[in-house]
C-alpha cells in the first residue's frame, strides 16, 4: 500500500527530522512510500517523477530530514543515519543557481577522481571515462588501462592477434580492462540534482567534469608513448 508523506516547501530556517515539521499544506512536496522498498516523488512545478530504490519505510520515518533556507524555502530533503546521507530532493531557485549547485559538485566529483587517479604508479596506456544517463539512472567514472593491462589483454587475443583492426577494438574498448580500475564519482547524488533541475545539465556536468580530469590528473600520470585519452557515453 502507497502511503504519502508530505514535506512543506516553506518553513522556519533550520534543519528538522520529519517528525519535527508541520502537518501538510497546499504547497508540499509529495513524497510516496511504495512497495518493494521504493521512494517517489513528482518534482515540484516540473513534470518528472524521481524514484529511489533500496528505501525502506523504517528508513524514512527515522532518518529523512528537511532543510530550510534563512528565506523559509526548502532547500533539500536527505536521509540522515549518522556520518551517511543520501540525498532525496534538492530544490532550486532557479535554473542559473541550479547550473551553480551541479558546476559546485562536479568540481568536488572531479577533484576525487582525479586524486584516486593519480595514486596510480603503474605506465598508463589508457585513460577512460564512461558516462551514461536516461532521464533517472546516471553514472560517471574514470578507468585506467596500465601497460601490464594490454599485455594481458592482447595475450588473450589467440588467433585474431595478428589482426590490426580487431586489436585496436580490443585495446580501445574499456570493458576490456580490469572492473577494480573503475573510480566512479557519487552518481546517486548528482542523478538526482540532473532529476531535479529545471534545466537539462547532463551534457554541462560531464563536460565540466572531463575537462578537470584532463587539467588535473593527466599531465601528472605516468603515461606510455602512445597513451590517448578516451570519453565516451555508454548505453
């Protein structure tokens, strides 16, 4: 059975659990707890619906909290259990400040990576990001391909290894490499800024994000002579 529960777009500023807020008004955000575990809403004033998976019931009674600006607006609703959060809704003032929140956090999200990247100490022949979006699943992050990995790779090559083409498909397709080389950003949380936004920012986010992966991580890599740098979108 669906059951609503109801977060008021405006009050006092602060942070309060969800016991602590008022009883609905005409002007909330509608959250609906489903069956299997699932949380969903329909963003205010925009026509998409969001929907998390893995939420439980208990997890919202105990742990949801609502922010509020100094303004009264609401500014975001998470999940709250300790040092982990996750978020559930953010609210923009408008698409430019949207634009600014998303830029603020792929910033973060690429400084991560990056860090991650660099800790690598192996000759580097690839470098890729992977990224993909459909409206409600995101996902971002960056593998590395080290020298000892195409060695591996066109070891198994067998009878096509004396086919050019074929190696070139082979060395350039980054499923081909270890999973454990994957350092994804947070994709949860910057799925649900994308779902949120009153403006599409795919394409801005993972522009921005690339562009600092390349200025900041790969003339520090240890590189092969013929290391290249590969961003594609996966579907």
């Amino acid at each position: 059975m669906n059951e609503e529960i109801r977060i008021p777009l405006h009050f006092k500023e602060g942070v309060y659990p969800l016991a602590s807020l008022p009883a609905g008004t005409d002007d909330d955000l509608v959250l609906c707890s489903e069956s299997f575990d699932i949380l969903s809403y329909r963003v205010p004033k925009q026509k998409n619906t969001v929907r998390l998976y893995s939420i439980s019931k208990q997890d919202i009674m105990n742990y949801l909290t609502a922010t509020y600006r100094s303004s009264g607006e609401l500014y975001c609703v998470e999940l709250r259990n300790g040092e982990n959060v996750t978020l559930v809704y953010l609210h923009y003032l408008d698409a430019e400040y949207a634009k600014a929140e998303v830029l603020d956090f792929a910033e973060q999200s690429a400084a991560m990576i990056s860090d991650e990247l660099l800790c690598c100490r192996d000759k580097v022949f690839r470098l890729f990001i992977e990224h993909f979006y459909d409206g409600e699943s995101f996902d971002y992050a960056a593998k590395i391909a080290t020298e000892e990995d195409r060695k591996t790779l066109l070891a198994s090559a067998g009878d096509r290894a004396e086919d050019p083409k074929f190696l070139q498909m082979l060395i350039n397709n980054s499923g081909n490499y270890p999973y454990d080389n994957r350092i994804p950003c947070d994709s949860h949380t910057i799925g649900i800024m994308l779902q949120c936004a009153p403006c599409a920012l795919y394409e801005f986010v993972v522009n921005e994000m690339t562009k600092r992966i390349r200025e900041r991580a790969i003339p520090l890599l240890d590189k092969t002579d013929d290391f290249q740098f590969v961003a594609s979108e996966y579907d």
